[in-house]
C-alpha cells in the first residue's frame, strides 16, 4: 500500500473512534446528570430539602458510575470542581441552606453542559 492510502486510512480510524465515543458519551450521559441537576434546582427553590438531598446523592452515584465515560475529554481541574460542587450541593441540602445549595447547582450545570461538548470550555 502507499503512504497515502495507509494515512488516510489512519486518519478515517481516529475519526471514527472519536466520533464513535462522542456518540456514545451522548447517549450515555446526555441528559441524566442535567436532568438531575435542574430537578435538584426545583426542589431546591421550592426548599424541599429532603428531596434535593436524594436528588444530590443520585447525582453523586450516577457521577461515580459514569465519571469513567468522559476522562477522555474532561480536565482534570474541571473534573475536581465538578465533584466538589455535587459535595457542596449535598452539604447545603443537608444544612437547608438555599444560597449555597443554588449556587453550586448552577455552577455544576455550566459545567456539565460544556464538559459533553466535542471541544468543551474553561
């Protein structure tokens, strides 16, 4: 084979793996957390406590079974901060404390929304 068919068989393989994990990083996690998230938001504004704290905690399991799926394009500084606002959504839910379990909500959300991009964001 030549050099040029054998390139352009290598570059059609990477875009085939890329495309085929960003198709399958949406269909796995395209709207689980941010479902969770913006129900968590709900229950949050309407203070029902009890329900944002099982909502986070779903959150976090989902997080720790699916964290695995988006290593590949997720820094490692956003992945942290993405982890330590589902902690503080918890401890805010747990303290009833609407300013802080807010706020971390809609942090997470940005976050999440340009972590699954194909080129995600700072």
């Amino acid at each position: 084979m030549r050099n040029n068919t054998v390139n352009i068989m290598l570059i059609s393989l990477i875009v085939i793996i890329f495309l085929g994990y960003f198709m399958i990083l949406d269909l796995i996690l395209a709207n689980d957390i941010i479902e969770q998230l913006r129900l968590a938001e709900y229950y949050t504004r309407n203070e029902n406590w009890n329900d944002v704290t099982k909502i986070a905690n779903d959150i976090k399991e989902s997080w720790n079974i699916k964290k695995y799926y988006i290593m590949i394009n997720f820094a490692e500084a956003e992945y942290t901060v993405f982890e330590n606002h589902i902690n503080y959504i918890i401890g805010g839910a747990e303290g009833k404390q609407l300013d802080t379990t807010l706020s971390n909500i809609l942090a997470a959300q940005d976050i999440w929304k340009y972590a699954i991009k194909f080129v995600p964001e700072p």
